[in-house]
C-alpha cells in the first residue's frame, strides 16, 4: 500500500493491498469525468462547513482557492492522476491536501464517499440531461422546418410495410416529432427524480457534525436534500431511469433510421442524403452507404445494455451502500455519450434530407392507396360499408387484372362493380383529393400539417428553445 492511500484510509490496514487488487478495484480511469461535479460539490460542502462554525473563513477560502486551481490543472491536462488513490474523490483530496496542508485533510469533515460520489453522479447527470433535452429539441426544430418545406408532398403511407394510404411527406415527419415530444417529457421528468441531494447522508446514517443540508442544496441548485440517509447513498434508480428514457428515444431513432435506409434504397429512392453523411464501398465504386442511420440503429442495443447491466446492477443489494454501485458509471457515461452523439448525428443531418418528390408521388400512385376512399366515397352515396368494402375489393382485384390503379380506371370500368359510382368519383380517387379529404387535427392534409407545425413551434418557444 502506498503512503498516499495510507493517508487516506489505511490506518487499521496491516499489509499493504495487493497490487493487482488495487487497480481491480481502482475507478479513477474512468470516474475523473465527475472531477467538475466534485469540486462543485467540495465548494459547497466547504462554504456550508463554514456556515456551521466547522472551518473557518480562512480555511473555507483556502479551501475554494486550492480547488479551483486544481480544476485548472485539470483542464489543462497537468494533474497527475494516481490509480493508488482510488478514484476521483481521493485523487483531488490529496493534490488539495498536499496544495494548502491540512486544512486539506478538514474538507471531507461530515461527509463520505458514499454520499459524495451519489452526489456527484447527480450533478453530472443533471448537466448532461440538460444538454440531451436541448439536442432534442434541435432535432426537433429541423423536423419542423423540413415538415414545412414538404407540407404537401405525397407520398404513400404504410401499414405491414405494404402500400395502405397516401399521406404527406411533413404530415410522416411530424410523427417522428410527437415522438421526440414523448422522449424530451421522460427526461425533462426524469431530472426531477436526479435533482434530490444526497450530500450528509455521510457512509449511511448521517453524521454528528451540526449539518445544514438545505443550505447545501441551495447552493447547488437541488430541489431537496434525500430524506433518507441510508437510501440516499445507495439509490442508483436515476441512472436505471435515465437509461429507460434513453432506451426509449433509441427505439424511436431506430424506427427512424430504418425508414431513412428503406427510402434512401434504390428500391424506394424517395430521399437523398448529402454525401457527408454517407460513406462509399471500398470494392463497389458505384455504392453510397448511409451510415449515419446504419449506425444510430445498431447503437440502441448499447443503449438497452446499458439497462440491462443496471438494473442487474442493483438486482438484490441490500441497504445501503455496496463496492457494486461502482460498475454504474460506465454503462451510464456510454449511455450519455452514445444519446448525445446520435442526437448530434441527427440534429445535422434531418435538416438536410432531400425529397424526390415525383419518386414519392408515383409510389402512392401504385399500390391502389385510394381504395378506402372509394370506399368512404360508396357509404356517402348511401352503400352500407361492408358491401362498400366488397366492392372496392372486386374493383381491386379488376386493376390487379388489368394493370390499372383506381384512377386510371374509366367510369365504365368502375360501374361494372356499383352503379352508385359516379362522375364525382373522381375527384376522391386523386392522391391530392385523397390527402386533402382527411382535414382534421392529427389529419394528413398539408393545411393540417401547417397548423402542425405551428403548434411544434409553440412548444419549443414554451420550453424556451
């Protein structure tokens, strides 16, 4: 054992710990990522101890100046970090200690590890749901401004991946955006359950020292301290939670990317991609491979492990705090990173999709897309809706014969099969009349799409975006 980690908490130690064992158990390679949050928290912690009569000004200041310089050396890459200190915590201990003596060795005064590291975490995730939320809605500002843009263009509409009713192209896009509307809700609300401080709980039972949590969660913008002390060090239901609403948006890029993929294919051939978000073929000179969409679907199954391992994590520990708990910060920070940089994938790339619209259009040309609306058009002119749907079926059946959509049909044709078909019939078999006819809130019709957006807009001005 190092005279480092002596210092720290191997005075009832015996022999040293072995050396294997120490890198095993080791965190700081990857938990010097909350070095911000840990000083965020000392600060605090420190200016609270003062408060109390337990430090000084003196020592408080001494405290604040040695921190931050050490979040300097940090920034700037000259800190040394040590693995025989364990982790982050110790690490910026030590360097403080050995910067303002032992005024140092005062700071950790009414506090463990256990509830500064749960507080850490806390603080971390806070931050980075914020930067998550604001991505989102930066997708979501591209969704709307490409929806308008293509607030009428047609294309058709599925159900089993088959042909089933045609639809606008922005009417397809706001779904995605009511989509992202859900996922911003579950992190907004999942922040609320992260903003608990758990900053005094100390190792499990709280401590002797004359505390004032609620002065301590003021200063570090928690809502309220945890009410409880054993609970507080070893909750890690935030980081599940996170992970779940994580989960939940990569389900929906996913969904995304596989319709970019489809569309992109020389099969649907309904969008184009700028080249800077593709790549080629190193034997096929002819391909343009859109990665960035192969890519964020197959990243979600990183995402729904990360799950997985936490909620495995946590399966059966007792209360409270247990070595365990360390394995969440790695599964979490590659969730963060992984929902940040597809959203930062996305955010660029929507904006920049382009239609082609007359591919879109004859796609829901095909595929006898208006059948319903003959059908809609036959209960007007009074034909009950069963024997509507019988009819459209035989007239269907008829144009699968013939090689001829509804439209393309004369009225002699369509007569054959109900003579309550008329003129007019017409103008419900057009793709325009179609889309049009369905003029209601949630509809496909371009104007409905508009008012769509417009709402999309308001609600990303409500949240402040």
């Amino acid at each position: 054992m190092s005279k480092e980690t002596n210092q720290q908490w191997g005075g009832r130690f015996s022999e040293p710990t072995d050396a294997f064992v120490a890198r095993f158990t080791a965190s700081v390679d990857f938990d010097r990522r909350l070095y911000k949050q840990d000083i965020q928290g000392s600060i605090a912690h420190a200016k609270m101890l003062t408060k109390v009569g337990v430090l000084s000004d003196k020592e408080r200041d001494d405290i604040i100046r040695g921190l931050s310089e050490i979040r300097i050396e940090i920034e700037r890459g000259e800190f040394e970090w040590s693995v025989a200190l364990e982790d982050v915590h110790m690490n910026i201990e030590a360097a403080l200690t050995k910067k303002i003596g032992i005024t140092g060795k005062k700071l950790h005064t009414g506090r463990s590890r256990n509830d500064q590291v749960a507080t850490d975490i806390r603080l971390y995730m806070r931050d980075e749901i914020d930067l998550i939320l604001s991505e989102i809605s930066r997708l979501q500002q591209g969704l709307l401004d490409l929806a308008e843009r293509e607030f009428d263009t047609i294309m058709p509409g599925f159900t089993h991946l088959q042909t089933a009713q045609p639809v606008t192209f922005g009417h397809h896009l706001m779904a995605w955006f009511e989509m992202l509307s859900r996922d911003y809700e579950r992190f907004a609300d999942c922040r609320k359950r992260v903003n608990v401080m758990p900053l005094g709980a100390a190792a499990l039972a709280g401590t002797t020292y004359p505390i004032d949590r609620h002065y301590t969660a003021e200063l570090l913008q928690f809502d309220a301290p945890a009410g409880n002390s054993l609970d507080a060090v070893s909750d890690r239901d935030f980081a599940i939670e996170f992970c779940a609403a994580s989960s939940v948006l990569l389900m929906h890029m996913t969904r995304m990317s596989e319709e970019l993929v489809l569309w992109t294919s020389a099969q649907f051939n309904f969008i184009n991609l700028p080249d800077r978000f593709c790549t080629g073929s190193s034997i096929m000179p002819q391909k343009k491979n859109p990665d960035v969409p192969e890519l964020v679907r197959g990243k979600s199954g990183r995402v729904y492990g990360h799950l997985i391992a936490l909620l495995t994590l946590m399966k059966s520990q007792p209360l409270a705090y247990n070595k365990d708990n360390q394995e969440d910060k790695e599964p979490l920070f590659d969730a963060v990173d992984t929902v940040k940089g597809c959203l930062r994938a996305f955010g660029d790339m929507v904006p920049a999709i382009e239609s082609r619209k007359d591919q879109m259009r004859e796609a829901a040309r095909r595929g006898f897309s208006t059948a319903t609306d003959l059908a809609d058009y036959l209960v007007r002119k009074g034909v009950a809706f069963r024997d509507a749907h019988e009819i459209v079926g035989l007239s269907v059946a008829y144009g699968i014969k013939s090689g001829k959509d509804l439209s393309e049909m004369s009225l002699d044709e369509l007569q054959q099969f109900s003579d309550a078909i008329g003129e007019d019939v017409f103008d419900v078999l057009t793709l325009e009349g179609s889309v049009a006819a369905r003029n209601h809130i949630g509809g496909t019709a371009p104007d409905q799409v508009l008012a769509a957006v417009a709402r999309g807009r308001d609600l990303l001005a409500a949240r402040g975006d």
